[in-house]
C-alpha cells in the first residue's frame, strides 16, 4: 500500500507534476483560460432566454395542433386557444426582456449578452 501511495503522489519539479492552468501544454484547453464570472453569466442569460423562447415556441405548436385536432368540440377549441394565447403571451415576454437587454446595452456601454458584464467589486 505504501508503494501504491508513492508512486501515485507527484514529486514537485519531477517528470510527473501535475500541471495546474488549464491547457498544460495541451492546445483542447486553451480557450478554458479566458473563462470569466462574466462570461458565464453573460451566457447564462442567453442560455435562458434561447431555452424560454423555445419552449414558447413549442408551446404555440402543440396549442396549433390540438386546435386542429379538437375536431369542432367547444372544450378543447377553448383549451387550444388559451394554450396559444399563454404561448404569445410568453414569447412577447421573452423578446421584451431581450430588447430591454439590448436597450440597456446601447444607453449604459453594459454588452450583457457578449459576456463583457461587468460585476461591482468590493
């Protein structure tokens, strides 16, 4: 067991050290150096945005179908149009957050969705 340990540690300055940057040498990493708090928020929000916008979307679809699909009923025409009604709402909410995003961005110099966000310090 001994001899396991000691050849699993590392010997600092030794042929087996443990590079702590991201890359080490290897190029597959190299763009995991320029990774900020920024940019992640910054994609964080987009993601957000992409995925509510979507699943709006689909939403306004499914509600498409089951009004073609309801075949004359009364109840489910009403369910189909309230389903698109939400799907509307929903997405008008999605592109007003993003316009006032971009309305922000272009008064303040704040890019929110390119990842130059700028977080107060302390």
């Amino acid at each position: 067991m001994k001899n396991l340990l000691a050849a699993a540690t590392p010997v600092p300055g030794g042929a087996n050290t443990i590079p702590l940057t991201p890359g080490g040498g290897n190029t597959q990493f190299n763009p995991l150096v320029n990774i900020t708090a920024n940019g992640i928020i910054g994609g964080g929000i987009s993601l957000v945005l992409i995925f509510a916008a979507l699943l709006f979307f689909f939403m306004l679809v499914i509600g498409g179908i089951k009004w073609i699909l309801s075949g004359g009923d009364k109840g489910q025409t009403e369910g189909a149009r309230n389903q698109i009604t939400a799907a509307l709402v929903g997405l008008v909410i999605v592109f007003a957050a993003w316009a006032i995003a971009q309305l922000i961005g272009g008064l303040f110099g704040i890019q929110i969705f390119t990842g130059s966000l700028q977080l107060p310090t302390f």
